[in-house]
C-alpha cells in the first residue's frame, strides 16, 4: 500500500513543520503540511514560517475558500484591501476571488507562524510553487493511525 493508500483508508498524523518546503523568490518558506499528493483529497494546509521582514504576498485563489489561523507570533494579514494585525489564536477567512496575504513587519524580532487551509485544495498555489500533487510516492508504508 501506498502512503497516499494507507492515508485515505486509515488518515495519519501530520506536523505543521512536515511536508515538502518551498521557498519563495523572497526568501519566505512554505510547508505543504497536508495535500493530495499525501491523500487528502479535498484540503489542504500550507504553514508558512515568516521571519521578521518575510510576506507571503496578496493573492487570490479562483476557487478554494481559505482559513488562516495564526499558530504564533504577531503579524498582519491583508484582507480584500488592507492589513490588519493579528497574533496567535486569531483566525482570518478569504472566500474565493478574495485578495488574502501574510506578513511579518520587519520590526518584528520574532517568527510569525501562519497556517493556510483551503478547500477545495489551492492547486494554483502548487502549480507556482513547481510541485507536482500528482506524482504519488509509490514506496510501501506502515505509518501511524488512529484505531
């Protein structure tokens, strides 16, 4: 069985610093926590870890409703047309079609840790990170599950 297999019969346990990374053209690095290429078929999470000065830049997603909760540390989030600040515990809400960013002022001495869940999952946001949702990891696995 697939990890992907074993993941859609059985789930599994996740980290949020887990996943395949990608860094930005800005040096901001994301985590691909959660995905399809794992077996989640319908969501997503990808963590983004802003040091103080990082942005994951406003953009919008065509299809996929996103949820950002802030895990840790302080930051903006920019909604429709403006940053607002936000800490940890705080959750902000883009439907589709809906300008929606993160950043870590640059005064800032701490990270800001954000996690973005999207349904269904943002294959635009793989596609301009060069990730391939569809190559599945073939290897057999015996993971984790809940009984």
């Amino acid at each position: 069985m697939t990890k992907k297999e074993y993941v859609q019969k059985y789930g599994g346990k996740f980290s949020i610093s887990g996943g395949e990374t990608w860094t930005m053209p800005n040096g901001h690095v994301v985590h691909f926590a959660l995905n399809p290429k794992m077996g989640c078929k319908n969501t997503n999470i990808a963590v983004g870890f802003h040091e103080p000065g990082k942005e994951f830049a406003p953009h919008k997603h065509p299809i996929s409703e996103e949820i950002l909760i802030i895990h840790s540390g302080e930051g903006e989030c920019y909604l429709y047309d403006k940053w607002i600040p936000c800490k940890a515990g705080d959750i902000v809400f883009a439907p589709p079609g809906v300008l929606h960013g993160t950043r870590n002022p640059a005064g800032n001495t701490e990270p800001f840790v954000t996690l973005g869940i999207a349904t269904p999952p943002q294959l635009d946001l793989y596609m301009r990170a060069g990730y391939d949702v569809l190559d599945d990891d073939k290897s057999a696995y015996d993971g984790e599950h809940a009984e």
